[in-house]
C-alpha cells in the first residue's frame, strides 16, 4: 500500500486497493485497466441524470471563463443569484431564502443553527430537536448528533449533544410514533423536528408513507416546532417526484439539499429557509445576525452547474424517465417477494431495497465486504448498506442494465443467502 490517501468509510487493513477511474460516463465509470463499472448507487447517491451530462459540464466549463471563487459575505454573482431565484420558485412553497454551503452536512448543520437561531433571537427558550431512530444526517459532530447512534460515532460519544427520539414508523407502528412526538410536544420545548422524508437512507433504506410525514409535522407545528426537512438524498427525483415533501404536501420551513443539487457534477448544498425564520435573524441588532459562512459559500462554478441541472429539469423529460425507472424498479423487486433468500422488498420512486436473509449480518459483517467485490468482479458498483441491497442508479439507466443489476442480487443471495 503506497497511497498516501486516507479513503473514506474504508479499512485500509482488509479492503482492497479500489480502481482507479479515468474516464467516467452516463452510468458507468470507466477503469485505467479498461473495465467499466456500472454504477447501481449514482456514485453514493449523488449523480441524477448519468455522469458528466453534457451541459452541465459545458455549464462548468463556461463558468471557468469569467469566475472562480469570491467572498460571498461581501460581493454576489449571477449564478448564486439566479439558482437563488430558481430553487425558490420550484420548492415547496413558503421556502424564500437560501443559503449556500458545499455539502449535506453542512446543509444540515446551518439547518439546525437557523431553528435554533430563530427561537434564540425571539427570546424564546425551545432547544429540543426531535430526530427519528436510524436517522443518517451527515458525519459532522452536530449532523452525528442527530444522527442515529452507532459505531459510526461511538468514538464521539460523549461530545455529540442530546436529541429526543422517536421510533422508525415501522408498517403497522406508525401510531406509535406519532404518539411519541405528540408526548414530546407536550413536554415543550422542542425547537424542531428533522426529518429524512420517506426514506432513512443511509439506515438502511427504511421506508415510510407520506400521511406518516404529513401527520408529523402537523403535530410538530402545533407545538409551535419548526420542520426541517433533510432532502440532501431524496430530494431531485430520488423518490419519484421532485422532492419528497410533496407526496406529503409538505412545505417544511427549513428544507436541506445537496446531493443530486448541481446533477453530482460539484459538490454544492442549499438550505432553504421561510420568510418568518430569515425575519427572525433581521435586525438593527447585530448580534442577531445569522453567523455562519463557509470559505467556498455560493462557490460561482457549483452555482453554475446547479443552474444548468435546473435546465435540464425543465427541457428534458427528466420527470418521465424518473416515472420509467420507478416502474422499472417497482416490477423487479417484486420479483424477491415470497424467497426465503430475501426480506422485504421495497420500493420509493427510484429506489429499490431489499434485506439479503444472510447467517451474518450488519454494517461490520463480513457479507459487506464480500459482497462488494462480488458486484465489482462483476463490473458492477454496489455498495450493500450491512445485509441491505439496494439500487439507486443513475437516471439513464437502461432496463437491460437493470436486469444485470437483479441478477447479480439473486446470484448473491445463491452464493452467500441462507437462513440466519
Ligand atoms: C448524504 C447525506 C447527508 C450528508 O451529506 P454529505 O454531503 O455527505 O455531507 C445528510 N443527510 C442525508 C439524508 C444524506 O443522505
């Protein structure tokens, strides 16, 4: 091992070294040894429309012409003024300020001092966030705070900060959740609720409906508790429409994007925030001032890829091969329903999840890794969550390219599937 880099989510005492990639392109991406990978997780959820779209990457190249980055605290660019302008008018509605940073989980954490901020600058005492159980919100002390608890954070324990917690909305114990929050709400308090909607993704691609969504942040605002919607994974047509809140009819008053933000081309994140949280911080006094900026905040190039992503929304049929592909997905998955080999096929728009009925399994079993190099051999890129298969590919993908993807689940579940 000669590699000076320090890879993420990797153990570099077992795994092997990956490829390395020159070339990648619409669903695959291409190794220096000539193989190419079909990447089934859209690159770790992030690549919407296929790797390196065509005018988003003309949209970077242009951008490089005439900007590159600039203090966003004290001039302003028409790509972040524009995107600006954009998200607002295709958001929910009711969201009518952004505020740029670069990744999911800083959209989370600004989401979070912005609740807080809010009710701070009111003089009003609510400290309390409300998060469900299983919960992914990012990796960064306050986002791991929210977080589900768990190996991943063990370590950090004990300076992550208290949260209350409501049960995962399990089919058939939905109630019970709602109860919980309703329990909660009544204490006081509570500042604000964050929420995955619909789907916890990296916990597993626990999926839940959206009365389910819709009822909790009914009682949330009852209370007088903000909504913040964490969509940096299911917003931009993830689970079928163009962000999740809206099967819920949902407009949250803080809403987090990222991922699939600027197409996966740049890294690049949003936090959009009503009119009544960004009047809470304006003010004569300065102390009241949302203090928060990352160096590449509104980063001119990002914006302009995000621009172009949003063009190519509105000029391709982006929404009907998001309708093809959660059709596609919905049609295969079923076939795992009823094999003893396979747990709970599911589906949300164009995610499709299903739990392998393996003798060992979790994130630290050895089926992860193995399973890893099983698709790779295969010229496939997956990523099992643990013994939870799922596909989140990019949207070219293509039926054939499908039907590779379900064999190979049902060739590993031949190979390492069996009854606990
Ligand atoms: C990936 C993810 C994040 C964190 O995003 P990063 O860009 O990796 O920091 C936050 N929330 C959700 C729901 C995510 O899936």
């Amino acid at each position: 091992m000669t590699s000076p880099v320090w890879r993420p989510f990797f153990q570099h005492a077992v795994e092997p070294d990956p490829p390395v990639i020159v070339r990648a392109e619409g669903a695959y991406l291409h190794t220096a040894d000539g193989r190419a990978l079909l990447d089934a997780i859209s690159s770790w959820w992030v690549t919407t429309h296929g790797h390196r779209q065509p005018h988003i990457m003309a949209a970077i190249r242009a951008a490089t012409d005439s900007l590159d980055q600039m203090i966003f605290a004290t001039v302003t660019h028409e790509p972040a003024e524009r995107l600006a302008r954009e998200l607002v008018a295709i958001a929910p509605p009711g969201l009518a300020h952004v505020f740029y940073s670069d990744s999911g989980s800083t959209a989370v954490e600004v989401a979070l001092k912005m609740a807080l901020g809010a009710f701070a600058n009111r003089g009003e005492r609510r400290t309390t966030i409300v998060a469900l159980e299983g919960a992914y919100h990012g990796d960064t002390i306050g986002t791991m705070s929210v977080g589900e608890r768990s190996v991943f954070n063990a370590a950090y324990e004990p300076l992550l900060f208290d949260v209350a917690r409501l049960p995962f909305p399990a089919p058939g114990r939905e109630q019970a959740t709602l109860d919980r929050l309703e329990q909660l709400a009544r204490d006081g308090g509570v500042a604000a609720l964050i929420v995955e909607p619909l789907v916890l993704g990296a916990g597993g691609m626990r999926m839940y409906p959206p009365s389910v969504l819709a009822e909790l942040a009914r009682i949330a605002r009852e209370a007088g508790a903000l909504v913040i919607a964490d969509e940096v994974m299911t917003g931009w047509g993830r689970t079928g429409s163009l962000f999740a809140c809206e099967q819920a009819g949902l407009s949250p008053d803080i809403l987090c994007t990222s991922k699939g933000l600027t197409g996966g081309a740049v890294p690049l994140a949003a936090t959009l925030a009503t009119a009544e949280i960004f009047e809470a911080h304006l003010s004569t006094d300065r102390s009241k001032t949302f203090f928060h900026s990352s160096s590449y905040t509104a980063n001119p190039i990002a914006c302009a890829a995000a621009v172009a992503n949003l063009g190519v929304w509105r000029d391709e049929p982006v929404r009907a091969r998001i309708a093809a592909l959660a059709a596609a997905q919905a049609k295969r998955v079923a076939r795992f329903e009823g094999d003893p080999r396979f747990a709970n096929p599911r589906v949300c728009g164009t995610i499709a999840a299903v739990d392998l009925v393996a003798p060992d399994t979790g994130y630290l079993a050895e089926i992860g890794l193995t399973l890893r190099g099983f698709f790779l051999e295969r010229g496939l890129l997956a990523r099992p969550l643990g013994e939870v298969l799922y596909l989140m590919p990019p949207y070219c993908v293509t039926e054939a390219e499908l039907d590779r993807l379900y064999d190979a689940f049902e060739e590993a579940a031949g190979l390492i599937g069996g009854p606990r």
